[in-house]
C-alpha cells in the first residue's frame, strides 16, 4: 500500500475505533442483546389444506394461457 492508501485507513480505522468504544460505554449486562427495538414474533397459522380454484378455474380469466399457464408478454428479450 502506498503512504497516502495508509494515511487513509488509518483515518479510517479510526473513525471505526471510535464507533465501537462508543457502543462499548452503554453496553452493559443488564441489556440484553437484540436485533430489533420493539419485541416482535412470527405470527404463523396451521398449515391446513382447504379447498381451491382448479387449474382450470383459475385460467378461467386470463386473457392469455399457454400450457396450463398464464401468458404474460416477454418483457427482459430472453428466450
């Protein structure tokens, strides 16, 4: 690395240093570590399987269906 490249990590290592110090003042063992300010949870219901649209109903309205399949215009030039 040249002078100036070290001059500037250096600067850079720095600015790091000093973020890091300032996260370790506040930190202490009474607060626990989390990854989100609000308590949150994954909100999931039963996998069940309930009736649904045939392959056929749901086509029913497409203006345009290939193969069992909507067809939808080519919009990225791909084959």
């Amino acid at each position: 690395m040249t002078d100036s490249e070290l001059d500037h990590l250096a600067t850079e290592m720095d600015v790091i240093l000093n973020a890091v110090a300032r996260v370790q003042e506040v930190a202490t063992s009474e607060i626990k570590p989390t990854s989100h300010p609000v308590p949150i949870s994954n909100v999931t219901r039963s996998d069940v399987v309930v009736p649904s649209l045939t392959p056929e109903q749901a086509l029913s309205g497409a203006p345009a269906k290939e193969d069992g399949r909507f067809r939808v215009p080519q919009i990225l030039g791909e084959e």
